[in-house]
C-alpha cells in the first residue's frame, strides 16, 4: 500500500514541478519528489538507494538549483494587455507600465519575464506565489486583497452606451462589480469590442484609458459615457514580495520627483 501511495505521490510531485510558471516553485517541486522518491525506495526495501537519493537528490541538487534561480533573478509580471500601459508590439513589449518595470529590473539586476494572462487569472497568480507583480488594466475588486503600489495613472470607469440594450465587461475585471442584472461577461476586452461591433452587447463598464483606445482607433465610438467611479492605474504585487512592493513604491516616487514618470505618460499616454 506504501509503495502505491509514494509512487502516485511522486508522480504527482513531477507534474507539479514541471506545470510551474515560476522557476522557484519548480525548483521546490524537484526537491520535494526526490524526497517521496527516496521514501519510495525505502518501501522497496533500498535503503542504500533511498538514502543517496535523499543526499544527493533533495539536498545537492536543490541547493545547486537554488543557487542558479537565485542567480537568474528574473522578475516574474503577469500581464493583462492593455493599450498605452502594456501590449505586444511585433516581438518585443512596450508600453508605460513595461518602460517602469524594466526600468526597475534594472535596478534590482533582475531580468524582468512577462507573462500574458486574463484579467481573472492574476489574482491568484500573485496570491499563490507563482508570479511577482500584476501589471495592466489591474484595478482590485470587493473581497480582492491586493497588494497595490503607489498611483501611476489616474483614470475612471465609466459606462459607455451605444444604445439602450443590455451591457458588459470583463470577467475579473473592476466593471464586473458595476454590472447590471442581465449583464454579459467577456473574457477579455478585445471581446468585448468585439461583442459592441457586432452589436450583441449595447454598452460597457470599462477604464476610460480603454474607451480612449477604441474612439481613436476608429473602432467603436459611445454616444455617451456615465461616470462610475475614480480610479488609477497600479501594479499589483504577491502577497510575498512585501520587499519588492516597498522598493517598486520608493522607485516611482524617484521617477515622480524628478519628472521622468511624467515624461513617460506623456510618451504613450499623450
């Protein structure tokens, strides 16, 4: 029954590390299952074996890969596009939000990772560890424990109607709170403009940096717009970078104060 019990565990132990985003976890998956691994061949009456895994496998081998990701010192940013604050441009990133943090990468000696994900998906992305920092259209919602550096940008969310019909937003995302009876989540918001152009919704819950973006694109213009609530665009940091969000809120007060934050605004802002 042991040996059952350690080898689903070890297999178990192998998915976990090898389905990480972040480096660290898969590094400590490793050293877990070598550790299941050499109970396994304890059950197998190896002793000798499991004995040397154990040393070898969870003590020297961890310890060597620690010591690599510690030197790698990447910086891991689960990122939401967004127009003028994060986006992909051909195969490089830019954007505001992108400008500070490789700029702040920079000033850690930390290589900065993104990684794209859905409005909902990075929450618990912070919350488990498994990235460092939330960047985008990232605004809290009611119950949402986020970590929230200083103000970068200050927006609002609005509603934008283009006719009297029903309404959406985006799953995770602050307009989902303001969202009427009847409303219609989307996963992302290219679509939810996609749902307004083909007319399946008639109005949004939505930032107005976003509402900017589709009017001057020529995309879809509102007949009007109601306010909702005062905002401001801010990066979001796990619960376990503490340090890390202490240092980003000292780095953007730098750039505040010696005009570069403003610079930037205006450079992909306008």
């Amino acid at each position: 029954m042991g040996t059952i019990l350690f080898s689903a565990l070890t297999l178990a132990l192998a998915v976990f590390a090898l389905t990480r985003r972040r480096l660290l976890w898969g590094v400590i998956g490793v050293g877990v299952h070598s550790l299941a691994l050499a109970g396994l061949y304890l059950f197998l009456a190896a002793p000798d074996v499991a004995l040397t895994q154990a040393a070898v496998g969870f003590g020297l081998v961890t310890f060597i890969y620690l010591l690599a990701v510690r030197r790698t010192g990447k910086l891991t940013v689960a990122a939401v596009e967004t127009p003028c604050l994060i986006y992909q441009e051909n195969e490089r990133v830019a954007g505001l939000e992108w400008e500070i943090l490789s700029r702040f990468g920079r000033q850690l000696h930390r290589d900065v990772e993104v990684v794209w994900a859905s409005r909902a998906e990075v929450p618990a992305l912070l919350q488990a560890g498994e990235v460092d920092i939330g960047a985008g259209a990232v605004f809290p919602r009611e119950g949402e424990a986020l970590l929230l550096s200083r103000p970068i940008l200050p927006t609002r969310i609005v509603t934008g109607r283009w006719g009297p019909g029903p309404v959406g937003a985006v799953a995770g995302d602050r307009g989902q709170d303001f969202l009427p009876p009847g409303g219609t989540l989307y996963e992302d918001h290219a679509a939810l403009a996609h749902a307004l152009r083909r007319g399946e919704v008639e109005g949004a819950v939505v930032d107005l940096l976003h509402v900017r973006q589709w009017v001057l694109s020529g995309e879809i213009r509102p007949r009007e717009t109601t306010d909702v609530e005062e905002a401001a665009f801010r990066l979001a940091v796990a619960p376990t970078e503490a340090d890390v969000l202490r240092a980003l809120d000292a780095f953007l007060t730098e750039l505040e104060e010696t005009g570069e934050l403003a610079q930037l605004v205006e450079r992909y802002v306008g």
